[in-house]
C-alpha cells in the first residue's frame, strides 16, 4: 500500500514492534506471533495482524513470523536499514543530555552536528561535538543534505528555527520544544513533551 494511504496510527506502531522484535532478539528467539507480540505490547494480535497486513505478508498461518524477516522488513518500511544523519539545534541542557545520548546508531540514526546560537556555548562541547554556530544551519544542511534534524530550542525560537530548517531542505523534525510549529505539507513534525505527558496520566490519578 502507497505511504500515503497508510493511517499514521499504524505507522505510529510500527516502531513498537521493531523494539520488540529486537528484544526478541537479544533473548535468541528466533520466531514469534501476533499474540506474542499483542502481550508484549498491550495490543490485540488482531490489530497486530491488521496493521501488518497493510504492508504485505510476513508469516504464514500457524506457524508465525520469522523474527529476523519481520525485524528486516519493518526496517526497510520505516527507512532505518540505512543511519541517517541528524542535526541537533539546541545546545541548552536538555540539547546536552540528547548530544550525549548514545541509543540512536542502532537503531538507523546518529547525530552529526550540534548547533546554537549563543557566542558563549558555540566552540564548546556537547556531548563529543563541538557547537557550531546557527549562523552557519541553513548553508551547512544545504551543502550536506540532512533531512533529519531535533529542534531542543526555547518554544520562542522553535517556529524560527524550524522556518530555516524547512528553507534549507529538512523534511523529517524532532520537536522538543514545549510548542506546535507551522510547517507545510511535505514535512513531518513529532513533538516530545514530557509535561503533555505528564498531564494526560494524572488526570486518572485520585
């Protein structure tokens, strides 16, 4: 099925069960099922098998899927059987912790630079990357064709950024910051904020 008639709540899911593939991995299992999966997830093996089924056929009934094609395929689907190279805006203490985060190579990403537009933070390091200055962004995306950036600046600056992120050639954004930025159309935008979270769990809280 074309991309763009896939509901994006099953796009959405699909990165779950890559996870949990990989952890079936690490444990040495070599085949698993739509039940196994549904346990593991908190999700019906029926919606497993449905969301699945959008992109072609995996497993044959009765005797499951092979782990290692499933995980292959699911990574061809979403693109990361390949490491796409990020940029990180934002080298504040949250950009810090993030340039510093050593889970995103194995799973098809790796930060390839880090940048700010503060005098006293540009030169100095995050994580182990210099801060480059955000004078420089919309050259250097353009000169070396990143697609993929996170965005870890103050919500002020965040429609700012994303503006010349956009110009530039980005089409895939990370957003930390506590906002909604405008983008058009061709650009995808994920937003991480942990408050958003927070507040949707305590409103079962007594």
């Amino acid at each position: 099925m074309p991309a763009s008639k896939v509901p994006d709540i099953v796009v959405g899911r699909l990165p779950l069960y890559l996870r949990a593939l990989a952890e079936m991995t690490a444990e040495g299992k070599e085949i698993t099922s739509s039940q196994d999966l549904g346990e593991r997830l908190g999700i019906s093996s029926a919606q497993i098998r449905k969301d699945l089924s959008q992109f072609g056929e995996f497993g044959k009934q009765g005797t499951g899927y092979s782990v290692e094609y499933l995980s292959t395929k699911l990574k061809e689907i979403l693109h990361v059987d390949r490491i796409w190279p990020v940029i990180l805006v934002g080298a504040g203490d949250l950009g810090r912790a993030v340039a510093g985060y050593g889970g995103f190579v194995n799973r098809g990403y790796r930060i390839a630079a880090v940048y700010d537009s503060d005098p006293e933070k540009i030169g100095r390091l995050a994580g182990k990357f210099t801060i480059l200055n955000s004078t420089n962004l919309e050259q250097d995306i353009q000169r070396n064709g990143y697609r993929v950036a996170m965005l870890t600046v103050p919500a002020a600056k965040a429609q700012a950024v994303t503006d010349v992120l956009v110009r530039a050639g980005v089409r895939a954004i990370l957003c930390y910051a506590p906002t909604s930025v405008s983008v058009p159309p061709e650009v995808q935008v994920q937003y991480i904020d942990p408050v958003l979270h927070l507040q949707r769990m305590t409103y079962y809280l007594k």
